[in-house]
C-alpha cells in the first residue's frame, strides 16, 4: 500500500479535487489553496470542504499535503512582505481548520540578504505568533505544518537538514513543548539531492543523517520528483520520473524504503494529467 498523487487544481472546488486524483488513480493529493504566485485565496464553501472531508474518508485517502504559496516569504527582509506573508499563512491556516488531520506543507523562505541565522529567527518566531491567532480564533491547530527541504539556491533557508532543525527547535523554545506535536517536515527528493544529499549513491546514509538531526519521527510527507540537475547543483529543476539525473532506480529505492512507508508521496514532476496518470500508476507497480 502506497499513498501516491499529484498537485490538483482547486478551480473547480474541493470536492472536485478528490474526484480527479481518484480518476487519476492517486489516493492522496496537494493543491495550493490560493494563487501559487500571486496569492490571492479562493473562496470556498463550509459545505464544499465538508463533501470533500467525507470522499476522501469514504476513498481511503492517505493524507492530503496542502501547499502554501510560492510568494510567501515569512523571514523577508521587508516588513511589509513579512506581513503579507504572515496574513496569507493564518488565512490558510484558519480556512483547512475545516479539513483536519492533514498537513500544510510551505518554503522555509529566504533571507535576502539578513543572513541564514536572521533568517531562521524570523520564521520560528513568525510561525509562533501566527498559529498562537489562529489557535486563538479558532480552536486548537487541527493540522500539522511542515516545512519543505529545499535546494538552497541563492538566499533560500532549508537546504541544510541543521537549518530545518534550527527553526523547529526555535519554534518548541518560543512555543512550548506542544510545538513539538504542531511542526513537522516534507522531504522532497529534487530539492535534496540538488541541494547535495546524494540519496542515490547513499540513501540509507541520507536517512541516517535526517534522523540524527532532526529526526525520521518529524518527517511526515515526501515529494516524489526527479532533478534536471547533478547533485548539488543548488538549482532546483524538477524531472519527471526516471528521466533526469535521480533517475527510476534511485527514485524507486525511495518508495520502496522501509523507514519511508505510510507517508504521502506528492508527485511534483512537470506532466499533464496523463502524465501523471502514468506516473501514479508507475509508482504503485514498484511496490511488492
């Protein structure tokens, strides 16, 4: 059993979402509850959420991998990107109270300039402050939040495992030990190996070297994408699968895993809906 799919439109609503991976034979999905780009969040019905909540239960759905905005920068040098980015955050957040027990999934963001350790400071503390209002307006967060390996091109924090831990460990220190149960972390097989974890000379040393530093127990979901790129190469080129540099053999280590199983794989890889038709069928035929 494997919970595989792919980024799903929300255009046409939330119950529409599930029924499209099912016909694309996935049993989980990710989409970006507003513009991916320009931020800007659709508006969705209580009623819509709650048909979707029932077909996913009903399907036997994996948990879903919510994605937050490219835009969204919470460690920004300007304050007024930081404010955008935190409002976009507690709105999505409050929205998916409605559609609990799955996770949300961002970018860590990029210091621009203020230096990795500045960086670090502002999103733990920004993350703190944002899930205090909506616990506050809300109710208890009722989805865990997980922040994404990254490549580390440029200014990006995240594409050093120490990195991750840092803002996690922050976050418990500001928080509280209930952050401990609130943040977790989406590994994603691009973005680490552009970022240099060789996962396909040595994914057992990879895995080794995440659970001692942060921890195999905080690792919650995966994206599934090969890379354009030789490992650390600090660029971030996703591939579809088996035909960039990871490659199908490396890429199906990885489903195969058995410290990896019973976590959501999101394909990320640049496809259509054939495409990833295929690709979803692929991935199920690699598990015994």
């Amino acid at each position: 059993m494997i919970y595989i799919g792919n980024h799903v439109s929300v255009s046409k609503g939330y119950l529409a979402m599930g029924t499209h991976e099912v016909e694309l034979g996935g049993n989980t999905f990710a989409f970006f509850p507003r513009n991916p780009r320009g931020g800007k969040s659709k508006s969705v019905s209580a009623e819509d959420i709650a048909a979707l909540r029932d077909y996913i239960h009903e399907n036997n759905f994996g948990k879903l991998v919510v994605h937050g905005a490219y835009t969204m920068n919470i460690c920004a040098a300007k304050e007024e990107i930081r404010a955008n980015s935190r409002e976009m955050l507690r709105d999505d957040l409050i929205k998916l109270q409605n559609l609990p027990g799955n996770y949300y999934n961002f970018h860590p963001g990029c210091h621009v300039g203020q230096g990795t350790e500045t960086g670090i400071k502002l999103i733990a503390e920004n993350l703190v402050s944002v899930i205090d209002e909506v616990e506050r307006e809300s109710g208890a967060l009722k989805n865990i939040i997980l922040l994404e390996t990254m490549a580390g091109k440029g200014s990006e924090i995240g594409g050093r495992f120490e990195e991750i831990k840092s803002i996690l460990d922050l976050a418990v220190s500001l928080g509280g030990e209930s952050f401990k149960d609130k943040l977790g972390v989406c590994l994603d097989t691009c973005h680490i190996w552009d970022g240099g974890y060789d996962i396909k000379a040595d994914l057992d040393g990879v895995l080794a070297e995440f659970d001692t530093v942060i921890g195999l127990d905080r690792l919650y979901a995966l994206h599934l994408n090969d890379s354009k790129n030789v490992c650390g190469s600090h660029k971030d080129r996703h591939e579809k699968l088996g035909e960039g540099l990871l490659g199908e053999e490396a890429l199906k280590t990885v489903v195969q895993h058995p410290l990896l199983q019973d976590r959501p794989f999101i394909l990320e890889t640049p496809n259509d809906d054939n495409g990833y038709a295929k690709e979803i069928a692929t991935v199920k035929s690699w598990i015994k």
